[in-house]
C-alpha cells in the first residue's frame, strides 16, 4: 500500500483509495496501462484545483492496481479490507475504480458492508487524468465533497453529476461522460450549478452488519437465455463441482423457453441438486414477475428464484456474498427476495 503524503490536510476527514481503471492511466503502444506516481500526480492536481469547500483528505494507492476488466471477486475482499483496517480513522471514503466493473464492486461492498455509518462512494473517469477533456478531477473533487456528508449511510456511484445507490446503478454507456445510470431507483443527488441531495431517499441507519466472506470465483455462473438456447450448454455451464449458484438472463419479466422440455430439465435437476437458480431480466428497466405468462411460471415450479428489480450486478454479488456466509439453500433462496441493502424495491 502507498500512501501519498497530503502535506496540507492537518486533519484530513475522506480516505480517497485508488484501486486502478481509466483515470490512473497513461497512453503505451499497447493502449492505455495503468501509470506509475498517479496518487501523487492526482494530489498536486486537486491542489492546483478550487479545493473550497472540499473536506480534508488522504489518498493512498493499492500495491497491485487493478484494470476493472480484470477484476476477480478476491479483489472485492481486498478492497473491503483496505476500508476495514482504516474505518475509524476517517469520516467517509472514495473508491476510484475502473468503470467496466464499478457497478459490480459497488454492488458487493454494499453487502459487506451493510449497515455501514459512513459515505463509501465509488468514481472514476471515462478519459484518463492526464489526458485533455479529462471528466478526472470534476467526478472525484465532487465524490470527495459527498463523502463529507454524515447523514449518507450507503455504498453509492458518483459520476458525471449524479449520485446513484451502488447496488442500484450500471455502466449503460461506453462512449459518453455520463456513463453511468440507476434504471429502476432514483438518484440520491444530482450535481450541477445547485447541488441537490435528495435525502428523503437516502438508506436510513441501521444496525452495523459488517461481513467479509472469502469468495469461490467459480460459485456463480451467468446463462443468458437466446432463441435456440441447447440444453447441452446449460448442463455444461452447471458441471463444475464448484457451482452452486446459476443465474439466468431471461427475456422481458422473466420469460424462458418454457416449450425446451430439456432445458427445463437441466434447470430442475439443478435445484434437486441443491444449487440455486436464480431469474433476472434481460431489460435494463421494469423486474422479474415470473407468473405473468406461461413461460416464466414453468420456472417457479421448478423452484428458480425471482429477484424483482435487481441489476444483473447486483444479483451476481448478491449471490456471492449469500453463499459465502450461508450454507443453506433454502436459507439463500430466501434472503435473494428480501432487500438487504437497498438492492430492489
């Protein structure tokens, strides 16, 4: 761990961690690598910045940096850890993350570190630092400025003007500054010439629940559902001795091809088998309502698990973290349809 030394915070309030991704990234001839120095080339330039107004901060920097398409579920334990070690001695934390992966981690955090009594907010940036146009500085001053906030008792994303609930948010545009959205919860704050906090809509305290599970990455597999999906596919997705949660990205509120009597099959054999199957929409806004046609009732006879307005995201994290603090299934099944965290309405 580096620790970038802020000379001018006497008693600095927000832990900024930089975990790696586009904004710590310069130009090689293989494409864009994560940079050397970024924690302190970030520290000069929020100083040569219009820091009024901002609370006092520490940055520090992984060892290891993380290019977010590389993530692995370890990392997720690593970052929670990182907070964990320092958690009384700040008021709130950024987390600068890749964004092909933010929603993901933000997702499992919020699990993890259900009930937490400080901001931890998630950012990053479409155009590296040190890049003209950079949207860098504007996301993290202002995630920074957000963390100072001691009534914000949740995991969220800040980007591009908005504060959206983590657990709740997706990368829904590559090629765009506001890249992030929460389809299906509105935002916690949306930051332009007025800041307006939407606090009515902020999680309220809760008891502290902090749990940080070691993650099998070959727990959970995803199938998305296609016109002319093969049972052979599915039993193979499922053969690994150390699958034991299988979500599936079905069409519309949660429709499968119910007339596949063999891919229905494999499904039911696998929640005989104890694994846990769980139904999220194809569909970016709307939820699972799997008796609304003939199609998606076949799954709840089969036992298939509907998990409403959940993100894909944030069922994959969900999953995980169950089955890393659970063994029983029925117990599993069971908490999937609960809120936890703010996952779902």
């Amino acid at each position: 761990m580096t620790t970038f030394d802020n000379q001018d915070s006497a008693s600095p309030t927000i832990l900024v961690l930089h975990t790696g991704g586009t904004i710590g990234m310069s130009q090689s001839s293989d494409g864009h690598r994560t940079m050397t120095g970024f924690g302190q080339l970030l520290l000069q330039s929020l100083h040569n910045s219009n820091t009024a107004g901002m609370p006092a901060f520490d940055i520090i920097e992984l060892d290891a940096l993380i290019d977010s398409a590389n993530l692995q579920p370890a990392n997720w334990v690593d970052i929670a850890n990182t907070l964990l070690a320092r958690w009384d001695d700040y008021a709130g934390f950024v987390i600068l993350h890749g964004t092909d992966t933010m929603a993901w981690t933000a997702s499992a955090l919020s699990f993890m570190l259900k009930g937490t009594d400080k901001p931890v907010i998630l950012t990053g940036s479409q155009i590296p630092l040190i890049e003209p146009r950079s949207d860098a500085l504007d996301n993290v001053r202002t995630a920074i400025m957000l963390a100072g906030e001691p009534s914000l008792h949740e995991v969220c994303i800040y980007f591009d003007r908005l504060l959206m609930r983590g657990n709740r948010s997706r990368k829904l545009r590559s090629n765009t500054f506001n890249a992030f959205d929460s389809p299906n919860c509105p935002y916690l704050a949306d930051v332009g010439i007025r800041v307006k906090l939407y606090t009515e809509r902020w999680l309220p305290a809760s008891a502290q629940d902090f749990n940080v599970p070691s993650f099998e990455p070959e727990a959970v597999a995803v199938l998305p559902i296609y016109p002319g999906i093969s049972a052979e596919l599915a039993a193979a997705v499922l053969h690994s001795p150390a699958r034991r949660g299988l979500i599936l990205e079905s069409y519309g509120v949660g429709n499968i091809a119910d007339a596949n009597a063999e891919l229905m099959a494999v499904l039911a054999d696998a929640v005989k088998r104890g694994i846990v199957v769980v139904n999220t929409s194809q569909c970016p806004t709307g939820a699972v309502e799997q008796g609304t046609y003939a199609t998606g009732a076949a799954l709840d006879r089969i036992g298939v698990v509907p998990v409403a307005d959940m993100t894909p995201e944030a069922t994959f994290a969900k999953l995980h973290f169950l089955l890393g603090t659970h063994d029983s299934a029925d117990e599993i099944r069971a908490l999937l349809r609960q809120s936890l965290c703010g996952e779902m309405s």
